[in-house]
C-alpha cells in the first residue's frame, strides 16, 4: 500500500464554498440595513432648539435598546434559511 497523501482533484476544489463565510457576512449586512432602516426616521428628525450635542444619538440609542440582539439574530437565521434553500448568490449546487 502507498502511503502518499492524495491530492485533491480539480473537481474537489472547484466545489468548494465557505457557505458558513457567507452566512455570517450575509448576516451582518442584512442586520446593518435593517437596524439602519429601523433608526432612520430618528436620523432624518430635527433635533429641537436647545438640545444636548448628543441628541441625536440618544434617541438611536434609545430606539435600539433591547431590539438589537433580536434584529441580529432574526438576520442571521434569514440568511441561514436562504443558504439551506440555495438561494443565495454564489451558492451553486453539486453536481
């Protein structure tokens, strides 16, 4: 028996996909948009005559608080869903 390592062919290579790679930064982008989504109406309010310098980014904070491990979440599994389904870009079936 030979005891050389076997080298992978073109075909093992080429099938290659880091789907867990795409699911995480698929994730995080559809989180970013959703929570940037979610604050933008208090992004696009006036802050009134007199307010603290950091008015603005109280009230995201505030809007935000508590819903931000819930949006990070829902994101991934979203996305996750997508991957097991072969919907994603990139994602291609073997053959």
């Amino acid at each position: 028996m030979s005891t050389a390592r076997r080298r992978p062919d073109d075909r093992d290579v080429s099938a290659f996909l880091p789907r867990i790679t795409l699911v995480l930064i698929g994730g995080f982008v559809l989180f970013m948009l959703v929570a940037g989504l979610y604050v933008l109406p208090v992004l696009l309010e006036t802050p009134p005559a007199g307010a603290i310098p950091d008015y603005t980014k109280e009230r995201v904070m505030a809007r935000l608080e508590g819903k931000v491990l819930w949006m990070l979440a829902t994101s991934l599994l979203v996305v996750a869903g997508l991957a097991i389904r072969g919907i994603l870009p990139g994602d291609r079936g073997r053959s």
